[in-house]
C-alpha cells in the first residue's frame, strides 16, 4: 500500500552546487543564522483525545524572512528510470524555482531553476499534496509539523556532501507514503542512505507525522563527523498530546517495543563514536543528542502552557529545564481543531507571565516582544518565549480524519493555516486531495505574493498589516479584532458544514470527482472572502483608531446622517490617552523634563488591578482552558542548563521574592 521503495541508491548523482558557493554566500549565512534564527511550534494529539475522532498536528513557522505562500503539487506518474531532484533549503522567496507546480515555475523566464544538491531513483507514482515553507498534507491525510532543535551533532550546508534537510524528506514522504508509519521510514531511509543536514551550524530537527489513526514525533541530527544521520521517532501515545518546541523530547529508547519506536541504523553508532553514550546507561535521546545549554525555558515555557491547560490535574509546573517535562500528557478535555487553534495564539494570557504586562508591554498592553539588536548583547536578559509571535509567517492546523468521515466526504483531512502572527490571523481550510478551485486552477491571495513587496493582492500582507497596525494601541485594537477573528472562524466551521452535507449527497450518488470539485470551489472562495474581510478591517482600524482618538462611529460611509458628536450612540474623536497605571508607572508629574524610569521590582501599579479584572473581549483565545496554578519559583532562576537543580516554594508565586539574574553569556536564550 505504501511505496517507500527506490531510496537506497549508494551513490546518488551529485550536482555541483554544493561545491560552488563563493566565500561571500558563506558570509551571508553565518551573518543571517547570527541575527534572530527561526523556530517553531509544534503540537501533535492523538484520536483518542479529539472530539471527533481525528488526528491533529499543528506547526507554526517563525521565520521573519521565509516564502510561505501556499503551493499545490499535483499527483505524477513517472517512467522507468526517472530520477527526483533533492532541492537544497532556501527558505526566502522565491524559495524553490522549479517544474514541481506551475507556481514555482513563472519566474523561470526571470531567474534560472533552482540547482538540486543531487538525485534519488524516483518511484512509478506520486502523491499529491499542499505545501508552503514545509510540505503540510497529503491527498492522503499525512500531515506534518515541524520544528528546529539544537544538536550536539551537526551538518550545514554547503559545508557538507549530506543531501537532505526535513523539508525536502518530508515531501518525499508525503510523494510515497499512505500513512504515518510509513512517512517515518521513508524519511529515516533518506537521511541514513543520503545524510542530514540542518538550517544552522548546529541544528537538528523535529518533525511530527500524522495519518487518520496515529501519531509519530521523529528527531534527527547528523550522524558521527557530520556524516549520514542518527535518529529516532517515537509514537504519540493513546489519547495523549505531545508538545515539541525547538527542543528534542524523546527520552529512553525501547528497541524492542518496535509499536512505539523506530530507529535509524547510526543513532547508537553515532553516539557512541562521538563519546556522548557510554553504551551501558539506558539512552535517553534528548539528554544526550542537544547541548546542555541550549534553549532550556525557550522550549519549557511552551510546553507548560500548552500542557498545563489540555492536563490542568497534573499540576505540571513551567520548569527551568525541558527535560523535567514529559514527552507527552493524557488531555483531559476533548480537543478541536478549534482549540489548537487558539493554542497558537496565546502570550500567556491570564498567568503569571502574561505578556500583556509589565513595563515591556508598554501603555497599550502589547505582548509582542522586538527581539535581536545591539541592545540585548549589552543587557543581557530573557523574555517568556510566546507562541504566537511578531515574526510568525504563518501558522497550520492539519486534521486527519478518521477513514469512515473521510469516505463520506471525499476528502481525507483539512489543513487549516493562517496566515502572519495566528494570535490575530483567521485559519482557512484547504482539503487534502484539493485544488486551486477555480476553472484556471490558479493560485488565490494565499498562493502568491512575497515579503519583499507589499502587495493588496497577497493574503500575508492583509494579517501582517492588520498584526502591525495593532501595534500603536494593542489594548484597544484587540477589542476589535479578537471578536472580528472569531466571528470569521465560526463562520468558516458553519460554512464547511452545510458545503460537507452537500458533498456527502454526491459521494454517495458515485460522483466523488464532482464532490471534490464542490469542496475545492467553496474554500478558494472561502479563502478570498477573508482576505477581502481583513481588508476591510485593515481599513477601519486606520479609521478608527487614528492620532489617538477613538472614532468608534466611523465606518467606510462616514459618521451616520443626523447624529451629534456629543450623542452616546456615535463616539467620534474621544481621547484614549495614557492609562493611570501607565502614568504612575512612568513618575508621571508636574515635572516636565523628560522622565526616565528605573528598575523597581514586580509589583504592578495600584491602579492595574482593575485592567486585571476586565472581561476578555469575545472570542478570546485565552478565555477557556486556563493554565493550572504556579507554585514553583525556578523560572525565575536565571541562567540555567538541563538538568540543574531547582527550587521548590510552598507559596504562589505572586508572593516569592524575585532573586536577581545574572547578566552573563550562558543566559542568552533569545534564539529564535
């Protein structure tokens, strides 16, 4: 059923690209990997912990210069004989230029086609499937989420002869495989027979695979000398979410239990040759395939926010250190495409650690943090690592369903992806064995359009213009756009019901091809209408919230005909001004010389408790599943590494003292 087969060449065909890169390309990487690197998200759950049945992994992409427009690559039959081109990593536009989609081919009249690093045998057919910076799901129901991990192993191009980064064995994946099982094989096969590489000069990566019935998370890094690869992949047990944030989770390795583990042919040589493994302890691949230093609350913080509200019973606590957290948790509320949804936008609303306050946040409660710059190589410091963040290109929800839904419908799953930061990003839905549903198949605002050019035409610059201007007043913004945001993802969810009845109707009649011609119109319109809707709101926002006034009245026709300024019904031009805990903050006064604030502890201002105390707005992602409470002090602790020991309270956290943190070299998490 699966065809995993025709990758064992020894000796693949080599091109010279990776032997050709002039000195001043190498300067540019190492200049762009030392800015802010990219990182990721990832959530996988299993079937069993789903409200309908379905299998669910997401991902979101932060990456502040990546091509995310959504690609269709169409099913291919191949003849003997044929080899596939293995495309090297280059995640900015245009990010492959190439005859797999009409898409990556209508630049090939202005640049040349993307050089491949080599070949592998190709197979008779090939799958069709929806990809964007990473390849997201096939006609089939395999999907992917994806996220970079440090390595104590590691092989970067061009410095290496190895020939696959994960994006491109997961495509081969989704080409070949049926099902999850198979996507981890064909993916280790790849990286043992060709090599691994990664998208830094000590990265790995992780990928979680899914199909209708399982669930699989596979790490990878370079195998001993940066040569082959050492992996490992371990299945999502029943009923449990598995959270993985730029941080390798898997922990001890049963062989034997061969239902729940897969291992690649180097790991253990690997480890053993490169004296990380003394070959007698149980191997824990977490703790000795990353660095001890590395990302230690940027990973944990992520995974205790997403743990601590599918499992709240547990009590789990934000740790320090990743590895005191499990690889996965049993949920104890059926979960949704819809509650994943809004666990990619969260800043930590409602906890401790809510990004929406403190002097960071500024007057307007904004949880978005500038990250990078000159300033914090001489301050030395850290912030709660969000979900959602400023640089997020986009953001995806792949539902795999269940074979008996599938069959009725026509189609094997939904990805569900957002476009920019998803905190203030709708996810629109894009069928597995879909297309392009229009009669030239051609691309809608999501298929087209780069960073490099603002464009009204690109669904990415509508949410990123939307997710900027919120920046001058967050507070007040959001009270639009959250409700704005839920209003469109209820209407989708209503939309696709009523589409999927009539779908249903016509799989049933035989006519299956008609079914998915139905549901391939329906979401490319569907896709336009909210694109076109956050113009719109792009638009009032500019209106509404301009030189610092509230114009709650104004709309596309003005003021409404007859109303005074003065009237309750129509606020036009009313002060928003400084908030008073912001004033006190900031030793507001009769002084006025510019006045500078200094470093005076957590308390909040008097006057903040009733901003704590305010209902969320509607449709808040934050407002159901709250985190369970925190009772540990170590994140607090400062510069830490993996297994460090951490201190234990008896006493909320509000009412612990908060130690200073050391400004030295080794708390320098800001990566990503």
């Amino acid at each position: 059923e699966d065809s995993a087969s025709g990758i064992g060449l020894p000796s693949p065909q080599r091109s010279s690209f990776a032997m050709a890169t002039s000195e001043v390309a190498c300067l540019v990487l190492v200049i762009a990997f030392l800015a802010v690197a990219d990182a990721c998200t990832s959530i996988a759950v299993d079937r069993a912990a789903t409200v309908d049945g379905s299998m669910l992994v997401t991902q979101t992409d932060d990456c502040m210069e990546c091509d995310s427009r959504i690609v269709h690559i169409p099913a291919r039959d191949h003849p003997p004989g044929s080899l596939r081109p293995v495309l090297p990593y280059a995640p900015s536009f245009p990010r492959e230029i190439s005859e797999r989609s009409p898409q990556y081919s209508e630049s090939l009249d202005e640049r040349p086609a993307t050089v491949p690093l080599g070949y592998i045998p190709q197979v008779p057919h090939t799958y069709a499937y929806w990809e964007t910076t990473n390849p997201i799901m096939n006609e089939h129901g395999v999907g992917f989420g994806e996220t970079t991990t440090d390595a104590v192993i590691s092989a970067f191009q061009p410095n290496t002869t190895n020939l696959f980064y994960t994006h491109e064995a997961m495509k081969v994946a989704l080409e070949r495989c049926k099902t999850a099982r198979c996507a981890v094989r064909t993916m280790g096969d790849l990286v043992d027979n060709y090599g691994f590489y990664g998208d830094g000069p000590s990265s790995g990566e992780s990928v979680s695979v899914i199909d209708s019935n399982e669930g699989w998370i596979f790490h990878v890094t370079a195998g001993a000398k940066g040569k082959s690869a050492a992996w490992a992949a371990q299945r999502v047990p029943k009923g449990h979410v598995a959270v993985v944030a730029n941080d390798f989770t898997i922990r001890q390795i049963d062989v034997h239990d061969k239902a729940n583990f897969m291992v690649g042919r180097h790991l253990f040589s690997a480890a053993l040759e490169q004296r990380l493994w003394d070959g007698q302890e149980p191997f824990d691949f977490a703790k000795l395939m990353q660095p001890k230093d590395s990302l230690p609350r940027f990973a944990s913080m992520r995974q205790w926010r997403i743990y601590s509200r599918l499992a709240p019973s547990l009590n789990l606590q934000p740790h320090v250190d990743p590895l005191l957290m499990p690889f996965s948790v049993k949920v104890e509320v059926p979960v949704s495409h819809r509650t994943l949804m809004d666990m990619h936008r969260d800043h930590y609303e409602g906890t401790v650690f809510d990004l929406r306050n403190g002097a960071l946040a500024g007057p307007f409660r904004n949880p978005n943090r500038m990250e990078g710059g000159v300033g914090s190589l001489k301050v030395r410091g850290e912030d709660a690592r969000a979900i959602s963040i400023r640089r997020t290109a986009y953001a995806v929800v792949v539902q795999s369903r269940p074979k008996e839904v599938a069959e009725k419908t026509g189609s094997a799953g939904v990805a569900w992806y957002a476009s920019d930061a998803p905190a203030t990003s709708v996810f629109v839905p894009f069928y597995a064995n879909s297309t392009w549903g229009n009669k030239q198949s051609e691309p809608n605002a999501y298929g087209r359009g780069s960073m490099f050019k603002f464009d009204r035409k690109c669904a990415w610059w509508a949410f990123d213009f939307v997710a900027n201007w919120m920046e001058l007043n967050y507070e007040n913004m959001s009270q639009v756009v959250i409700p704005a945001m839920a209003k469109a993802q209820d209407g989708l969810d209503r939309s696709m019901a009523r589409v999927e009845e009539r779908a249903t109707v016509l799989v049933a009649r035989g006519q299956k091809d008609e079914a998915l011609q139905l549901l391939s119109a329906w979401q490319t319109n569907a896709q336009q209408e909210v694109v076109d809707q956050w113009w719109q709101l792009a638009d009032y926002l500019v209106m509404r919230f301009n030189d610092g006034f509230d114009n709650e009245c104004i709309d596309a026709g003005g003021p409404p005909r007859g109303v005074d300024k003065g009237q309750p019904s129509c606020r036009v031009g009313v002060p928003i001004g400084y908030p008073a805990w912001w004033l006190e903050q900031v030793g507001y006064g009769f002084d006025i010389h510019p006045q500078y604030a200094q470093p005076a502890g957590s308390r909040p201002p008097a006057d903040f408790g009733a901003v704590l105390s305010t209902p969320a707005p509607p449709g808040a992602p934050w407002a159901t599943y709250p985190s369970s409470d925190v009772w540990l002090d170590n994140f607090w602790s400062g510069p830490g590494q993996r297994g460090q020991v951490v201190t234990v309270t008896t006493q909320p956290v509000e009412q612990a003292a908060v130690p200073a943190v050391a400004a030295d070299a080794s708390g320098d998490w800001s990566r990503g």
